[in-house]
C-alpha cells in the first residue's frame, strides 16, 4: 500500500509539474568583474546583477557582435533607516551618444538590496526567481535597452517585446561592491523556439490603467498636502500605507501567477503532515482531508482579514481628511 501511495502522488507531480520545451543556458559569476562569452552559434538575452547594496555602483559592458553597449548604474538612499531610495541609470550607444535616467522611490526599512535585470526574457517560469524580491528585501530595477526605459519593481516593468532585444556576445559585469550575477544565452535556433513558446503561452492583455490610476494619485497626495500644519504627515502616513498594501498584493499577484508551484508546495505539506507517524491508510487519509479544510478555513481568514484592512485603511484615510 505504501508503494502504491508513493507511486500515485509521483504521478500527480509529474502531470501538475510544467515542461518547458527550451531551456537557456545559465552562466553564474563569481568574481568581480565577471566576464561571460556566450560562444560560437549563443548569444546573450537576459542580463541580472543581484544582491546590490544601497550606495554602489555597476558598470554592465554589453558586446553586441563588435558594437558596444555601456550601462552605468548608480544608487544611493537617504532619509529615516533609508526610507528615500535613488537611482541613476546611463547607457552609452555604440555611436557614443548616452542617454540618462533617473528614478525615486519609497521603501520599508528591510528593503537592502536591489537587482538589476536587463531584458528581463528569461522569466524561470512556474517558480520564483528572486526570494529577495518576493520578501521585499531586494528591488527590481528592470532595464530595456531598446528603446531605453527603466522601472522600479516587477509592476513598473517596462513592457519589453521579443522583437526588441539586443542580442549581445558577451557580458563584462564589474561593482564596487560584491554581487551575484545571472547571464542566460541561447543558441540561435533555441532562441527562435524559446520566442515561439512564449508566445503562444501569452494571453490577450487586458487595458492598461496603471497611467490613469497614478495621475489620480498623485494628485489626492497633492491636495493632501495642501492642508495647513498636518497636510505633509498626512502624505506620508499614506504613502507608508499605499507601500504596505502594495505588498500585500503584490504576494497575492505572485501567488496566483505562480498557481502550479503554490499547488504543489501545498499538496506536499499536506503529504507530510498526513503520512507523518502514520502506518494506516484510513489514518493518513483521514489527516489529508482534515489539513486541507483547516487550510482553506485558513485562506478564508486570511482574505477576510485583508478586506478589513483595506476598509479600515479607507476609513482612517477618510478620518484624517477634514472636507471627507
């Protein structure tokens, strides 16, 4: 019996586990500075420098077949615990013609380390690829080469096509500070099949309000921060809140985009608890069915909790607000 049940859950794992038909190649660096050669018939499409402390910088030098790009990547925090976190992005062109950004934002005192991924393509779907930014100790800094954009977390991704990567030859990664780096190559024709997998796992997109709900925004913080003597610890007492329900769902988005690896995890836990200390079948069983309806008695606290937070948020908002 017991050979039986090992057998049955094996099957289960195979039939729930993802097959993706191309897999990249991973590089991993281990020195500082890195260099990676994608060799004859690869070439280079997604670039992560992980584990990035505050107040340093990166240098990334791209070779794109002869042509090469420069990217410059500088940090710094300031602020309480470095509440206030700053980044200043160039790329120089193989024509010699640099182009520069910057961006700003706002993070809890946990947040140390950022990541910097360019031409985010390689996704590691179906498992999560940075626990850091999950956790919400790291920052994506996600960057696009062509045309050149730059977003501070995964829901400010700049929307990268397949058709608009550069594709380089090899990587020269250096910072003034120790970092793990991630370089994923294909060869030619693997790249071709990988752009047609993911294609053709891609779901219509639904209209995009993010832009419209912003504006919106910052426009309820301006209007806040007009009122005389409070207006200012109004603003940022929700903006503490906007980043705290933020993570919230941004946990539950991850949860749901990554619904096979959240089966499988929970179906394990389940398998353990049931068979922990147990011999008999109907004992096992029995555990199995009570730990998932104590489960899902737990999900439903869980969610019913949220929405009172979030209630509570509104009313406090609204408490806080005179003319509300």
């Amino acid at each position: 019996m017991k050979v039986r049940t090992i057998i049955f859950f094996t099957v289960i794992l195979v039939i729930l586990t993802p097959v993706q038909a191309v897999e990249p190649d991973k590089h991993k660096c281990t020195t500082n500075p890195c260099v990676v050669d994608a060799g004859e018939g690869h070439v280079i499409v997604t670039i992560n420098v992980e584990g990035n402390p505050y107040n340093s910088i990166q240098l990334i030098q791209m070779n794109s077949f002869g042509q090469t790009y420069s990217l410059e990547v500088k940090s710094s925090e300031s602020g309480l615990f470095g509440y206030y976190k700053h980044f200043w992005v160039n790329l120089t062109y193989p024509d010699g013609h640099t182009e520069s950004k910057s961006l700003n934002t706002t993070a809890l005192p946990t947040q140390k380390w950022y990541n910097i991924r360019i031409q985010y393509r390689v996704y590691q779907q179906n498992s999560i690829a940075d626990v850091g930014e999950v956790t919400g100790t790291h920052l994506g800094v996600y960057i696009e080469t062509k045309p050149f954009e730059i977003g501070l977390g995964a829901a400010n991704r700049p929307e990268g096509t397949f058709q608009n990567v550069t594709l380089f030859s090899s990587v020269t990664i250096q910072s003034t500070e120790n970092f793990d780096g991630e370089v994923y190559s294909f060869t030619y024709e693997g790249w071709q099949e990988y752009i047609e997998q993911q294609q053709s796992q891609q779901l219509p997109s639904l209209p995009d309000f993010s832009s419209l709900a912003g504006d919106v925004w910052d426009r309820f913080l301006e209007v806040v921060e007009s009122i005389p003597v409070v207006g200012d610890s109004i603003s940022d007492a929700l903006m503490i809140l906007a980043t705290l329900l933020g993570e919230t769902f941004f946990y539950l988005k991850l949860i749901i985009e990554n619904w096979e690896i959240t089966v499988l995890t929970f179906e394990a836990w389940a398998m353990m608890y049931s068979m922990a200390n147990r011999r008999d079948i109907a004992a096992i069983l029995r555990r199995y069915v009570r730990f998932h309806i104590e489960a899902f008695k737990l999900m439903f606290v869980i969610v019913v909790e949220v929405l009172n937070m979030i209630w509570r948020v509104i009313q406090a908002v609204g408490s806080l607000i005179p003319f509300t």
